[in-house]
C-alpha cells in the first residue's frame, strides 16, 4: 500500500453524518462548502473631506464594520435568516462574528467575507443577510457627515426664517411710525433747521436784552420771550435726537432684514441641493454576488 507523504492534508467527507475530518487540520478548522462575497472598495470618494483615507486603511476600517455587533445584529434580524437551523438560539451573534472570514490582503481595492459549513443554502442566505447588513452600515457611515450636515440644514433654516419674520415684523412696525427712510431723513433735517433758526432768535433776543439794561420793563418783557424761546429749543433739540435714533433703528434693522435674508437664501440653497444629489454614492460596491465555493479552502 502506498505511504501518504508526511505533511500531505487529506479530507475525508463523511457526507452521511453531514461531518468532515481533516487530517492535518487545525483544531478550530471548519469544513464544508464555502459561501463568499467579494466587494469592491473606491480608492477616491466625494463623501470624504481632506485628509482622505488611504485603501488599505479603509478596508480595515470595512473588516472591522462587517463583524461589528450593531452589523451582525441587523443581520441576524433579517427575515430570511429566520428559522435557519445552523443560527444558534443563544449568543447567535458571538457566533457569526466568530464565523465569519473577512480577507483584506492585497493592494487592489478587493476585498471577501465567507462564511463555511456544510448546510451550504442555508450559509448562503445567512451570508446574504450580512452582505445587506453591512452595506447599509458601510453606507451609512460614509455618509454621516453629509446627513449630519442635512440634518443641522434642516433645523438651521426654519429657524432662520423665523428670525428673518421677526426681523421683518419689527422694520414693519417702525416703518408703519414714518413709512420711508427718506421722510425720516427729512424730519431730522427739519428739526434741525427749526433749532438753528431758534437759537439764531435766542442770539438776537439776548443782545436785545443787554441793550435794554436800565429799563425793567423791556427787560422783563424780553426775558419772558427767551424763557418760551429757551423752552422750544430744548423740544427741538430731544425732536431731533429722537428722529435720529429712530432713523438709526430704521436703517440698522433693515441691514439685519438684508443680512438674515442672505443667510437664509444660502440655507434654502445648500438644503435644496442636498435634498436633490441625496446621498453620495457608495464607495463599496459587490465585485461579486455571494455564491457558494464547494469544498474550497
């Protein structure tokens, strides 16, 4: 009889026990039928912001996403995997996560997952589940940053517009006082003027009275015309101050209505866009379906 070589492997299939033994084989071996994925990870992505990560990088990031625990767990919640006789009824998911082979060797952008045993559909349609599950979570997480900015967008700009009404609310009110800038304008140049032409009277009447020094009568009666002339020059002089606080008020809101309009223009813009585009596109796509592997390594 001949001699097996010393290190050769051989595999018995004992296909009515549905076991196999694997002379050689190390004792956590799995054998069977092999169900595999094959994906293909993107060298450059637009949902990435400087720095990129680099391939390899972002393949280990990916190994390590297929086994997470929230990803095993969307899995196993599949509806197809319900009812699979090889999912255990406790600690399913340490046992996927035990497994499951993810391979991330090489310099190209592919990358597997399989999974091994000899139930080989019902390890395929387990296969499938995870393939659903982490390719929803791959794209989830690449897109965080664009839904985390879709999501401030969408709180920003209501909030914007209403700052924007209470803005207009407020020019309104004081536009509905004296409805034009230029009225206001007009009205400090008045008063103004009117104060000038006060305190130019006042001058007059003050000389009248040092030149009626010696007459009590002209003094008194042209000390009562500078106290009345007195009185409207300080009137003119808080008109004046007003309509000047009031034009400023006029003029600072509608800066602020202007400015709020240009943030919220930009905010509608920005929202607008990213509800067209949506998400970006996946940067891992499957190179190949999940498929069984008969007997492979």
């Amino acid at each position: 009889m001949a001699r097996i070589p010393t290190g050769h492997v051989v595999g018995v299939v004992l296909a009515g026990a549905g076991l196999a033994v694997g002379l050689g084989r190390s004792a956590g071996w799995i054998g069977g039928p092999k169900a595999v994925v094959v994906y293909h990870a993107a060298s450059e992505h637009g949902c990435f912001s400087a720095p990129r990560p680099s391939l390899s990088d972002y393949k280990r990031v990916q190994a390590a996403l297929v086994t997470d625990r929230r990803t095993l767990e969307a899995a196993l919640a599949d509806p197809a995997v319900r009812g699979l006789s090889v999912v255990p009824a406790d600690g399913a998911v340490d046992w996927l996560a035990g497994r499951l082979k993810v391979d991330v060797q090489g310099t190209s952008g592919l990358f597997s997952v399989s999974i091994r045993g000899y139930k080989a559909d019902e390890y395929l349609t387990l296969l499938g589940a995870v393939d659903r599950a982490y390719r929803a979570a791959s794209h989830a997480r690449d897109n965080a940053p664009r839904r985390d900015r879709r999501a401030k967008l969408e709180k920003e700009y209501p909030e914007a517009q209403a700052g924007l009404k209470e803005l207009q609310d407020r020019l309104d009110a004081v536009n509905a006082k004296c409805p034009y800038v230029v009225s206001v304008n007009f009205m400090v140049t008045l008063r103004e003027a009117q104060r000038e032409s006060v305190a130019a009277k006042l001058a007059v009447l003050r000389d009248e009275l040092r030149a009626a020094r010696g007459n009590p009568a002209d003094c008194d009666r042209i000390a009562g015309k500078i106290n009345t002339y007195e009185a409207t020059f300080n009137h003119l002089m808080e008109e004046v101050v007003r309509w000047k606080l009031f034009r400023d008020d006029l003029e600072n809101l509608a800066r602020e209505v202007e400015a709020r309009e240009v943030i919220v223009r930009r905010l509608a813009g920005e929202l607008e866009a990213m509800r067209i585009e949506g998400d970006a596109a996946p940067r891992v796509t499957v190179a190949e379906e999940p498929r069984i592997v008969r007997w492979a390594d």
